[in-house]
C-alpha cells in the first residue's frame, strides 16, 4: 500500500472491513462490552492504535481462536476480532500501545 489512512470507529460499530488496496490504522474508540470484528486486517502494513487505553492495570490480551485472534481488553470488557489473523503476527509494530 502507497498510503496510510486512519480508520476511527463508532462505539457502537460492531464490524468494520480492511481495505487491501490501502495501509489502515484502526484508532479504537472505548466502548465497554463491546466485539468488534476487523475482517481483512492484514499485520504489517495494518496497525490497531490502542494508545487511548492506557492506564494502570491496563493489560491487554491476545490470544488465539479457532478463526484467527482475539485482542482482550479486559478492563472494560471488550474484545477484537482478527480472522485469519495468527496471535504471532500481532507484533509492538502492529499492536500501538
């Protein structure tokens, strides 16, 4: 990709899609209980921005399921979707923190 853009969601957004064509960096809005799926997320020229979650006892999670990962943001209870994507790919580089 020749470009990046900033993709910022809606608390409310359950779903967004990647666009291959484009470098994405998925600023996530705090939004308890909520899963969010990113479908077509590609690690490397793709990013998930979680510099807005920040704090003490804020510890994220990644872990692998039967589609892909799973970032757990268990402090307010929210979870993102990566399918086809492997917890190993979910690098410093990829994950902002």
């Amino acid at each position: 990709p020749s470009r990046t853009v900033v993709v910022v969601d809606a608390p409310f957004t359950t779903s967004l899609q990647a666009d291959a064509a484009v470098a994405e960096r998925f600023r996530l809005t705090d939004a308890p209980w909520r899963q969010l799926t990113i479908k077509g997320f590609s690690p490397g020229p793709d990013q998930l921005d979680l510099r807005g979650f920040g704090g003490p006892g804020h510890q994220v999670g990644v872990y692998s399921s039967q589609t892909g990962s799973i970032v757990d943001l268990p402090f307010n209870r929210q979870q993102i979707l990566l399918p086809g994507v492997s917890p190993a790919s979910l690098t410093p580089q990829v994950m902002l923190m």
